[in-house]
C-alpha cells in the first residue's frame, strides 16, 4: 500500500488539478488514497482496497496477491470456525449445494474479454485437513507480522501453501476433516487478528473490481472476483473496455480501477414486508422460510420449487444500499450538513452467494427488476423497528455509525498532506453518499457520489418514491441555504456533522 509516498500517489491521481475539489471523495482511487491518512482506522468502517493505474500496476497488485492469498487462509478458519461460533446472515446450510462454478463475468452478460484467470474455488473438491493446517500456519505466521507492526499485504503464502489453499469452497463439504477438532483454535485465531483483516467481511473470500471514476456508469465495468488474474493489466484494460466506453472509457483506462474487498454477509431485506406493510411480517416469519429450505435440503426430498439458498431465487431477500445526502464544503474546514430523510436502494435480483453481479451491484438493470427499487427511510426504520421487536435499529445503531463515516471522511481529507482548499469558506456542494449494511449492522462506506444539477436524483420509470424524495430534498437545500445566509434557524430536517455531536471512530 501507498503508504510511505501518499503524497506524491495523491498528487499523481489529481491528474494535473489542484486539491480541494469535490474530485477528492468522488474518485475512488481519491477516495482510497485520502483515507489511508487515517493510518489503519479506515479498516474500521471501509472495506480495504487497492488501486490498480497504468504508472504502478506492479506494487499495488503484489500487495492485493498477498491480500488475496492470506485471506483464502482467514476464509478456511471461519468455515471451521462457524460450526462454533455461528453464521450471520443467510444460513450455513448454503453451502450444502454447491453453485455452478463460473469465472467472473462483465454486466449485462458480457463475459471478461482477454483475462487469464488461475484456478479458483472448487466446491467439488471439500475442505480437506491439509488445508485448515495450512491455513492454521499461515494465520500464525500473519499474526507475528502484525505484532512486528506489518499489514496485511506483508504476510506471504508460499506457491506450496497456495496449492492447498487456492481451491477453497465454503459450499464444499468436509472430506475426511473434523471440524469439530479444529474449532477452537480456529476461533482464537481469527480473534486474534487485527481490524484490517476484516474477518467479519470474510465468506468465501470475493472482490469487486470497479472503475476509480464515478458518473454515469450505472454499474459497467464491475466484476465479482473470487480468484487470481494472471496480470493487473488485464484487470486494467477490461474495466475500461466493459465500462461507459468512449471518452468515458478512455478515462477510465487513466483513472484505472479499484480491487476492494465485498461485503459477503449483507443485511438483506425481506421483499415481503417491504412491499406489504399492512400485513404483520415478523422475523420468525422469515426465520420459518430459511427454517424450511434448510430442512428440505438437509432431508433431501423431492421440492416442487428448487432450494432458494441453491441460487438466490423465490426467497425475496434483497442486498441493498443506503443512500445519504449531505451538503459539504471543502474548505478548511470543511462544513457538512447531513439531510435526515433518503432511502435505501434494492439489488435486481434476490441475493444469492454466487457470482451473481445483479444480486451483489444495486444500480444494474434498471428496467429487469424483481421489484421496487426505492425505499424512504421511514419504511425502511419501521421495517427494522418490526424485524427487532420494536427497537429503533437505524435511529440507534445505523445512523450513528453512518454519521461517524461521514465525519471521518472529511477528518482524514483535513489530514497531512491536507486535500481541501486552502480557505475557511466554500460553497456547499450536493453529495450523495452510499453506505452499505452488513449482517452484523455495522455499516461500510461504499462511495460518494458528486449530484451536480440534476444528476442522480431522477428515476427510472415507475419509481415514483424517489422522485417524491428529491422534489423535497431541492426544496430543503433551498431552505438551508437562506437559513445559512440569514442567520435564521437551521430546517429541522438538516443536522450539522461535527466532532460535538459524536464520538469519532478513530483516536
């Protein structure tokens, strides 16, 4: 990682343009590079990446190899490890059949042109001792790196461990393994891992590739990959070939992409009960579905309809993400004002395990959905407030953790060498943040987004939720700003993200 020349990595990935514009948060190679100011603290709310241009394709892919490669390890012990300690999200049982086996592929069924891919996971093979021993040498050759003060891009597997590892399925089955035997240890290990590794992100260890630049790419150029490329360049060359095309591409072949780490467990939302509030869902209600797919699974009997777990369909659980709206300048400081009101964004398809880029990306396939894509934040909290016996789970766990990211986002921009202007005023900018939820509801920055005019705030036909939402977003921003301008008192629906409202993720 970038970390002892971040300087001149930031001055290289502005292109030319001087700092203090929205461009910092924006870009996602910008993005990734401001936050490593933070030292290591970005691992407590970002998934960790690695940026992938054209100037230094070999240093930031040798760090992710290794990545990769320790993770497969890390990956191996939570197998191990659940049959202890317990599965969030979907059940463990879908791993008992195992998916079709496919190399990752572009969006809107164009395959990955002209990559080498090495061999990946083989659900047919099993998880076999020699790899949970591996795995146990490699975790405690890991753990005296990070005690020596290295990260995880400085733990190396060897090409013999790598053969054991590289094959590796949570949908296989044991072969001639006790998992029982290796548990505890398997438990303390992966305990005794540090923030960075992220275990808590960990299933079957998958990456999402993903252009550096924002804008009008409604998902192209992302991929699902869950095993190694031969070359970077290759990486390089399809994000940009499968990605706007045009001037477009030609961007993003300059800005190049980012390999980050997926969120494998999301917190997944029950169609049902989103689209039917009238009807009382509650969560034994779902517990009961996933309750009998895994006994029809286990028992093996003949279904009229397939297992859901098998490939994600007819369980009506959906991936999404949470949109948040701020104001912000890039002055010094920076001023932020979050709006109280958005929602949340639903995937095309029923989430599924697999290698299914319209299940994992929620902006493919605006015109193929399975259902309502939009969702104000008021059914989305009464939903959770349903889900957990009357509990107000985004009032008091999401939108802290939400708050704080934004918080130390703009924290780690006002950090040396400082990315804002160089002045205490600046006019405030539309921006949309996206932030993502996990099983364990602890919640990940995915991107920022710059809304400039109308940009971002239509939709899709049909979606009339979010067209009612930013009809009152324009005319709250209005309000704010001649609040701002008057000295009058700030709109109820805007608050000001400050170090007074809240504890900061990091020291």
């Amino acid at each position: 990682m970038l970390y002892t020349c971040l300087p001149e990595a930031l001055a290289v990935a502005r292109r030319g343009d001087q700092c203090g514009s929205v461009k910092e948060v924006n870009s996602k190679r910008l993005l990734a590079l401001n936050l490593r100011k933070l030292g290591g603290g970005e691992f407590h709310f970002t998934p960790r990446s690695y940026v992938l241009v054209t100037d230094s394709l070999g240093h930031e892919f040798v760090d992710f190899v290794h990545d990769f490669k320790a993770s497969q390890a890390f990956a191996i012990l939570k197998y191990v490890s659940n049959d202890q300690s317990g599965c969030a999200g979907l059940p463990c049982s879908t791993r008992v059949e195992p998916p079709n086996l496919q190399l990752p592929e572009g969006t809107f069924g164009r395959e990955l042109p002209d990559i080498s891919w090495e061999p990946g996971p083989d659900p047919t093979r099993g998880v076999t001792t020699d790899m949970v021993r591996t795995s146990v040498a490699v975790a405690e050759r890991a753990i005296e790196v990070f005690h020596q003060g290295g990260r995880i891009s400085s733990v190396v597997v060897t090409d013999e461990e790598w053969t054991v590892l590289h094959d590796f399925s949570p949908h296989a089955s044991p072969n001639g393994l006790d998992v029982a035997a290796y548990a505890p240890q398997a438990v303390q290990l992966l305990a005794a891992l540090p923030p960075e590794c992220q275990v808590t992100l960990l299933e079957q260890n998958l990456w999402i590739l993903k252009p550096s630049l924002n804008g009008g790419g409604n998902g192209r150029g992302i991929a699902l990959v869950d095993r190694l490329p031969s070359s970077p360049s290759q990486l390089l060359s399809w994000a940009a070939a499968v990605g706007r095309g045009g001037g477009g591409g030609v961007n993003d072949a300059l800005d190049g992409c980012l390999l980050q780490k997926l969120v494998e467990r999301p917190h997944l939302l029950d169609q049902l009960l989103l689209q039917d509030s009238a009807v009382s869902h509650t969560f034994q209600d779902v517990e009961q579905r996933w309750a009998a797919a895994t006994q029809a699974v286990a028992e093996d009997v003949p279904r009229v309809q397939p297992n859901p777990f098998a490939n994600g369909g007819g369980i009506g659980l959906f991936k999404y993400n949470l949109r948040l709206w701020i104001l912000a300048s890039m002055a010094s400081p920076p001023e932020v004002w979050l709006y109280r009101d958005s929602y949340v964004d639903l995937a095309a398809t029923e989430f599924t395990a697999d290698l299914n880029i319209a299940s994992h990306v929620t902006n493919l396939q605006r015109g193929h959905r399975a259902c309502q894509r939009y969702w104000a934040l008021p059914d989305f909290s009464a939903y959770l407030r349903r889900m957990h016996g009357g509990r107000d789970l985004y009032g008091e766990q999401i939108l802290p953790q939400a708050r704080a990211i934004i918080y130390n986002v703009f924290r780690a921009l006002q950090r040396p060498p400082n990315s804002l202007l160089n002045k205490p005023v600046a006019r405030l900018k539309r921006l949309g943040v996206d932030v993502l939820i996990d099983a364990n509801h602890a919640v990940w920055l995915v991107e920022f987004n710059v809304l400039r005019n109308d940009y971002g705030l239509k939709a899709a036909k049909g979606q009339e939720a979010k067209d009612d939402l930013t009809r009152r977003l324009v005319e709250e921003e209005t309000k704010l700003k001649a609040a701002l301008e008057s000295g009058n008192c700030i709109p109820p629906t805007w608050e000001l993200v400050s170090d007074s409202m809240l504890h900061p993720v990091l020291d």
